[in-house]
C-alpha cells in the first residue's frame, strides 16, 4: 500500500479523515495518511473472524509488526512500508492503538456507559494525539485535542451504536437512560475542548473536525437506538459539512 493506496482506502472508507489529510500541509501528510490507514486496518482486524482467539492473533501480528519498525527491523507489506518510512522507530508506539483494540476480539458488548467511555478514551484520544504529533502541535493544545477526541468519539460511537449492536459490540442494556448519560459525557468534553481553544493552532485544526450531525445524534440518543438510527448525515451534509469546515476552520461545537 503506497501512500496513494492509503489515501484511496481513507476515501473509500473514511471519508472524513481523507478529507482531513488534505488539509494538512504536504510534508505532514504522510504520517497523518499512513497513521489514518492504519486506525482503519486495526478497526477492521478484530472484525475479520468470529472466532475470538483468531481476531486477537490479527491485532497480535499488527502489534509485533509494529515493534519490529520500532526496532530497525525492515518491512515489506503495502501499508507498513510507507508506515516505517512516515514514522521510523516511533512506528512503535502506534501499536497502543492496537491494544485498545483487543476487547473488540471477543465481540462482547460494553457493561454501561462508563465502560463505553474508557473504550472512546482508550482508542479516539491516542488516535488524536499521535495525529497532533505528526502535526507538531504545540504541547498547551493537548488537553484541549483530548477533550474534542473524546467528545467526538462518543458521538461516532453513538452513531454507529445501530450497527455494533449486531455486530455484539454495543451495550448490553441500550436504554434511553444509558445513551443520555454517553450523549451528557460526549457534550462535556465538547464543552471542554471549545473552552480551551485559543491554545489550538490552525495548523492543528483538522484533525479536531467534528464532522457533520453532531447536535442531531446527542439529540437522538436520550430517544432510544431506534431514533438514532435515523439521524445519520447525509453524503450531501458530510460534504457541505467538511466544506464548510475547510473555508473556516472552526472545530468547536
């Protein structure tokens, strides 16, 4: 996977963060689009099987891969190549992203909200960190990029919360009550995050995008997971909604 194919699989599958990427300046766009494809490759590799000790080995061989970069070790697969080149021996640290991930393995859903919540902590914020690092971000924009990762994380959880209930990755109890106290937890950190902003840079801005609906799902969720499933943005509204973002740079909710 040459850097290209990275953008390619970002635009096929996640649009938003492709989008993201092309906002940043060039000599940052190969961490950003490698790091990017890689999230997207650990999100899919607990998935790949339903038996959970072959899911677990899939996240395991990213992980040992990883640590290989970190240790000099020379690699020759489509994505990992470009990935040690963007990242060199910090290719390691990455495989954090892939430990978060094992949980997923087992296909078991969240106890409540608050173990949904360690879940988004644990995977969207390092996520953002390592993207402000491939940025530089400046070190006062920390707190606010892990409020707004949070934030967002939730909102996408929710989001998607419809399909991860099929896929036994959701809630063992979707009440209203739950979803309301995921919906109150997702606004706080967005509340927190926009009171922090004069410490992030407009170089940092992209990838603190909240993308589009984010008001219409915290609205939904204290409804029941049958509302949520019909609040999703449109293509036409991801687009306007990114467009627009482009032309402002305004992230804060």
């Amino acid at each position: 996977m040459s850097l290209d194919d990275c953008a390619d699989a970002l635009r096929e599958h996640d649009p938003d963060r492709f989008g993201i990427c092309l906002m940043v300046p060039s000599a940052a766009r190969p961490r950003l689009l490698t790091l990017y494809a890689l999230n997207l490759e650990l999100a899919r590799a607990p998935l790949a099987s339903n038996e959970p000790l072959i899911a677990e080995m899939r996240l395991q061989w990213w992980i040992e891969r990883l640590e290989d970069i970190g240790e000099g070790k020379a690699q020759s697969h489509e994505l990992l190549t470009p990935l040690a080149e963007a990242w060199g021996p910090r290719a390691a640290a990455l495989a954090a992203l892939a430990e978060a991930r094992r949980r997923d393995s087992a296909r078991e859903p969240h106890d409540g909200p608050d173990a949904v919540m360690a879940y988004v902590r644990d995977t969207a914020v390092p996520l953002a960190q390592f993207a402000a690092e491939a940025l530089d971000g400046p070190t006062a924009a920390t707190p606010a990029i892990a409020a707004q990762a949070e934030g967002l994380g939730l909102v996408n959880w929710l989001a998607a919360l419809p399909a991860l209930q099929g896929l036994g990755l959701g809630l063992w109890d979707p009440s209203p009550e739950a979803l309301s106290q995921i919906a109150t937890h997702a606004h706080q950190k967005l509340t927190e995050a926009r009171a922090q902003r004069r410490h992030v840079s407009r170089a940092v801005a992209p990838i603190l995008f909240p993308g589009a609906g984010v008001k219409p799902i915290l609205d939904a969720a204290p409804k029941g997971i049958e509302v949520l499933a019909v609040v999703q943005p449109s293509e036409f509204r991801k687009r306007l909604a990114l467009g627009a973002f482009a032309l402002t740079h305004r992230w804060w909710i």
